[in-house]
C-alpha cells in the first residue's frame, strides 16, 4: 500500500526569500506554553525569599488569657480555635477534639464561668479571658467533688468525652440546673456519651450537687 501523499496534500517548499508558513494550533500551544511558564520562572527569581514568606504567612495576633489560674501569652493564627490554643500551644491535651464541628461536647471548657465548646471559640477573641479546663479543676492531689463523683459512680468507659462531661456538668451546677434528673438531662444534652453512660453521668452530677 503505498504511503505517498497526494501531490495536492504536500506543502510546497519555502525558498530562502520566502516568509515563514502561518502557524499550526499544535506550534501556537506549544509556543504559548514555553512563554508562559518563562514569564512564571521570570516572577518567580523577581520575588525574594522575605517577599514570598511575606506573602504566605497568615495574620497573627497575641492573646493574653488566664488559663486555670496561670496568665499565658502566645501569638497564634487568628483563625485558631480555643482547643488547638490549649492542645497543640499549652500542651494541655485534657480537652478533646471529638466532631471539631460543636456538636459532640468533647472540648467544652469554662470561659468566664460560662461553658463553651472550645473548638467553636476563636483564642483572639478571648483576650482577658479565664479559661478553665479539666486540668484545672483538682486542688493538687485532691479531686474536684465532680471527678470523685464520675468515679464513685463508675460514670465512663472509653474516657474519651469524660473531660469535656465532667467540665459542662461543674457549669451545669453552677448554673443552678440540676433541680432533677431532667433538667440535668436537658442542660447535659450537648455533651455525647458514644458509650451510652448517660444514667450514671446525671448521677455522679447530682450527687455532686447534693454536697453544694
């Protein structure tokens, strides 16, 4: 079979005095490409290294707030949350990240008195705040009435959202809910128990309670 192209399909030589040919779509791409990624090789050595950190470094702020008796300052991302602040630049790990989305309960610490779900609370906006977490809780050796009370009623399993329970029911007494086992139910009720020790939890708050 013969692989001659007809004469009509075979481009006609170009003499020395002759322009060039206009070009393909495949030559216009490649030559565009080669432009293009010059000019982004060009920025690039135009752009110190300072400049280019510069440019990637996200907004920081300082922050002071109590944390469980302590005044601490640190500079953080501004989009930090109160548990990474306390987890990953306190190193104080007792909070958990469970849903990181403010539905499980397993961060919630005590800012001002008021329970809060530290995943949801930017650190820069707590500036003068106190910030009480588990690790606060206990006088030294001696345990907070409400830790003694997890343990005298066998209130936990894996342990995993025991923190963040034990933190919201010292507010929920605080805040004067625990009238009945309902009402301690229902002000408990943002702080999930995944092994289902819900019965023993509204005890070991009530039992607490009962000592105020």
């Amino acid at each position: 079979m013969s692989t001659e192209l007809p004469e009509s399909a075979v481009p006609p030589p170009t003499g020395a005095g002759e322009s060039s040919p206009a070009p393909t779509r495949r030559t216009f791409i490649a030559t565009s490409a080669a432009v293009g990624g010059a000019v982004v090789a060009g920025g690039t050595f135009l752009t110190g290294p300072e400049e280019a950190t510069a440019a990637e470094a996200p907004p920081s702020s300082r922050v002071s707030l109590t944390v469980n008796g302590t005044r601490r300052t640190v500079t953080v991302d501004n989009r930090t949350s109160l548990l990474d602040l306390l987890r990953e630049h306190l190193g104080l790990t007792g909070s958990k990240k469970g849903c990181n989305a403010g539905a499980c309960g397993a961060c919630t610490v005590l800012v001002d008195g008021h329970r809060v779900n530290s995943c949801l609370t930017l650190a820069v906006r707590l500036e003068g705040a106190e910030v009480t977490t588990i690790e606060g809780l206990a006088e030294g050796d001696r345990l907070h009435p409400l830790q003694q009370a997890f343990i005298d009623e066998d209130a936990f399993q894996c342990g995993y959202c025991t923190p963040g329970q034990i933190v919201s029911g010292v507010g929920c007494i605080q805040e004067g809910h625990t009238g009945s086992p309902e009402e301690i139910r229902e002000w408990m009720s943002g702080n999930i128990c995944r092994c289902g020790c819900y019965v023993k939890i509204v005890r070991a708050v009530e039992q607490t309670a009962g000592r105020k």
